[in-house]
C-alpha cells in the first residue's frame, strides 16, 4: 500500500529538482547570451581603436570590463 504513496512523492520530488536547477541554468544561459553579444557587437565594430582592437583579440574576464564603456 505504501508504493503508489512514495511514487507520488517520487514525482513531486523530481519536479521540484527540475525546477531547482532547470531555472538557474536558464538564467546562467541568458547571462552567457548577453555576454557574448555584448562581445561581439562591441568586437565588430568598423570604427575600434588599435588598443580595442588589441583587447578584443585578447579577450579574457579580467579585461572584458572596457566592453561596457562602449555600449
């Protein structure tokens, strides 16, 4: 008598775990998303300095803070 119980709760147990993680991955692929377009719109621009240039060519996390300065 206690197997379609614990299915139930097995159930409910695997759809809050889904949204548990399904939402923060979600999220931390949105922020990815806008990184590198941020990168790119600011990377392909025709008009950017030799030293943008040079950043955009040697793109890490410790400089990417100059893409902001551009948008």
């Amino acid at each position: 008598m206690l197997q379609p119980e614990l299915d139930v709760r097995m159930q409910s147990a695997r759809k809050y775990i889904f949204v548990e993680t399904g939402f923060p991955l979600f999220l931390a692929f949105l922020i990815n998303v806008s990184v590198v377009s941020v990168s790119g719109t600011v990377c392909s621009r025709q008009h950017i300095s030799d030293e943008d240039a040079d950043r955009c060519n040697n793109l890490d996390l410790s400089s990417a803070s100059f893409l902001l300065k551009h948008l």
